[in-house]
C-alpha cells in the first residue's frame, strides 16, 4: 500500500526550505525573496528572516512590519 504525502507544508517546513534556498516564495504575501547570505527578505510586505540552516541545527529570528 503507497502512502499518500500531504500537499501542503506547514509553516515551519515552508520557513525551513527559505533558509535552504529552497524556495523564493514569501510565506506572508507570496512574492519572490531575495537571499543576502544569512537574511531572507521580502521587498514588498518587509518581511526579514535572520539565520541560518547547519549541521548543528536552525538558528532562526523572524521580523515583519504591519503596513
């Protein structure tokens, strides 16, 4: 019997595949990111992510600005 993968990430996986380069997709307003070595930020709603994916584990910090 093959078992049957969710379709939808939850916010920890999307925040996650930011962090690795996986995906360039803001989980806030959907545009595409930009990647400045450990920051990921959001041109259009500001969001930013600090941090960084390692063999130790994820060190994540997270801002937005309401607009």
């Amino acid at each position: 019997m093959t078992e049957i993968a969710p379709l939808h990430r939850t916010l920890d996986q999307e925040l996650q595949a930011l962090l690795r380069g996986a995906s360039l997709e803001c989980p806030v307003c959907g545009e595409f990111v930009l990647h400045e070595q450990a920051v990921v930020a959001c041109p259009e709603c500001g969001l930013r992510l600090h941090g960084r994916l390692d063999s130790a584990g994820t060190q994540l910090q997270f801002e937005s600005q309401a607009g």
